[in-house]
C-alpha cells in the first residue's frame, strides 16, 4: 500500500511588486489603530474581571487595576 505525502503548495512571487509609499503608510496606520483597539479592549475586560478570575491567570488585584488604566496607545 503506498503512502502519499502532503506537501505543501509553493507560490511563487517572483512578479510581486512591493506596495507603493502610500500604501505601506496606510496599512501601517491601519495596523497601529487595530492594536489600539485590542489593548482598549482587552484593558476593559480586564478591569471587569473578578478577584477569583484574576488570580486564575496569575494576577493581582493592584497589577490589573495598574494595567486597567494604561492609555491604549501606551504598551
């Protein structure tokens, strides 16, 4: 009985061209304001959390209220 083997499809991007100036700023600017957006996110389930969950994943009370009130743009 033969074995077949899975392999992994290879591209080739040989003829890519690398994104004009403009393009690479937005998507900077894009990559910046989604981790924003996921730091103030995460920093308000944070502070909502309880004590009991808290300790859970290795945190105290005093270290997530201090990472709570971190401005988003702050890592």
């Amino acid at each position: 009985m033969a074995r077949s083997q899975l392999t992994a499809p290879s591209l080739i991007l040989s003829n890519v061209q690398p994104l004009p100036p403009v393009s690479r700023i937005v998507i900077a600017l894009a990559q910046t304001v989604l981790t924003w957006d996921l730091r103030r996110h995460g920093r308000r389930a944070l502070r909502n959390l309880d004590p009991h969950l808290l300790r859970d994943i290795g945190l105290t009370e005093q270290a997530a209220a201090v990472e709570a009130e971190k401005p988003f743009w702050q890592d």
